[in-house]
C-alpha cells in the first residue's frame, strides 16, 4: 500500500490554469495580518470613545455654564418686576452663582461680583426709603431724593447696561461649537 502523506497544501487545476495553494501558509499569513487589523480597530473604538467623552464634558459644562447665566436673567426678571432689589432676591442670586468662579474666567467673576454689590446696594436703598421692618421710612427731603435718585440710577443700570454686559460677556461662554 502506498504511503500518504497530508500535506497542508492544495493544488487546483482549471483548464490551463494551475493554483497551488498552501493552506498551512495561507492561516499563518492570515492570522499574522489579523493581529494588526485588531490593534487598528481597537484604536478606533479608544478614540472614538474619547471623542463620545469629550463631547459630553463639553455639553456637561455647558449646561453648568447656562444654569448661571439663568441666574442672572433671573435676577434681572425679579428687579424689573418689583422696580427694586430686595435682599432676597440678592442672596438667591449669590447663592446659584457660587460655582461660577470654577467655570469661568476672571472676567465673569468679576462681572457677578459687581452685580451681587450693586443689588445690595440697590436692596440697601430700597430699605431705606420702605423699611420691610414696618417702620417709617426715610422723610420726604432732600436726603430722601437723594437716595431715590441714587436707586434709579442703580434701577437703570440694571435694567439697560448690565443686561447688555451680561450677554456680551457671557456669549464666549455659551457659544455651541
């Protein structure tokens, strides 16, 4: 009896056409080429994945961003509604604001600090004039004009320049990219 040996190859013959092939050769090639193509595509899910994060950070901060831009238009909402401050109001507006300094820069900062400052000191004139303790307030005079004077001015800058200021310092913020 003849002896067989198998062989890890193929031979095909088509018309003239000869295919030799290698099977044992083909599976290594093949196997060799796959481990590449892995790493290839195991890169592309690694960033597509940081995209899908960084995206979300942005639209996370973002969201933190508006919540306080929300406050100020709030705040400028309640004044022009009551035609003052009141110290409520004031502290409302501080306390959604705090995280403010950690999500934007010195410029916004500094822009909701001057607004805390002037409606207290909107809030302060307000109460010297109407007392909410139910005490008289301040007697027709000069000094009472004074600070009625004082109090719209405060009154229009809040309701006319700080409303523009805020959208102007807020749009580089809250700008979708």
């Amino acid at each position: 009896m003849a002896e067989r040996t198998v062989s890890a190859s193929l031979e095909l013959r088509i018309g003239e056409l000869e295919l030799y092939l290698d099977t044992k050769g083909l599976v290594e090639g093949l196997s060799a080429a796959l481990t590449p193509l892995i790493a290839v595509v195991t890169t592309y899910i690694a960033y597509q994945q940081w995209l899908t994060n960084k995206r979300r950070l942005a639209h996370e901060l973002y969201e933190r961003r508006f919540a306080i831009f929300k406050a100020v238009k709030t705040l400028y909402g309640e004044i022009g509604d009551a035609g003052t401050a009141k110290y409520g109001m004031v502290m409302r507006f501080y306390a959604a604001t705090g995280e403010a300094e950690f999500l934007f820069g010195d410029d916004i900062r500094r822009h909701l600090e001057e607004l805390y400052e002037r409606g207290m000191d909107l809030a302060s004139l307000h109460e010297k004039m109407y007392p909410s303790s139910g005490e008289a307030g301040m007697p027709v005079g000069p000094e009472r004009s004074q600070v009625a004077e004082q109090h719209s001015a405060l009154l229009r800058w809040f309701l006319t320049e700080a409303v523009g200021d805020s959208r102007k310092w807020f749009r580089k913020y809250l700008t979708v990219q």
